[in-house]
C-alpha cells in the first residue's frame, strides 16, 4: 500500500487493530484469513512507512534547531 492521502495513519491503525482482532477469532474461514492478512501486511508497511518519515521529519528539524543555536 503507497502512502494514500484519503486514509491518515490513524485510520489505517484502526483497521490494522480491527484486522488482528479478526484474525484471532477461530471461526475465521481460511481464505478470509489470508486476504485479511495481506491486507494487514499493507496497512503495516504503510504505517511503518509515514512513522519513518515522521522521524525524518523530527530529525531534519532538531538538526536545524541546533544549527541555529
């Protein structure tokens, strides 16, 4: 999943939280725990991919904050 402006990183969380709840219910039918998987692979990386710019971000901005100082 590529960073998709018309979902912010707490919605994506939330349907990642929802999608492992899911999974953990034994009646889940297989299929429907394969594709709720690959589902949640994509909102993980996709997660993982705005809290690495966020860092990059904070980063970026403590560098020029020390470099005014």
């Amino acid at each position: 999943m590529e960073k998709n402006p018309d979902i912010s990183f707490e919605e994506a969380l939330a349907k990642l939280e929802s999608i492992v709840a899911r999974l953990e219910q034994p009646e889940v039918p297989l299929e429907e725990s394969v594709k709720q998987f690959e589902e949640g692979v994509k909102l993980s990386r996709y997660c993982a991919k705005i809290l690495e710019e966020a860092e990059l971000r904070i980063e970026q901005v403590n560098q020029t904050k020390s470099e005014n100082e």
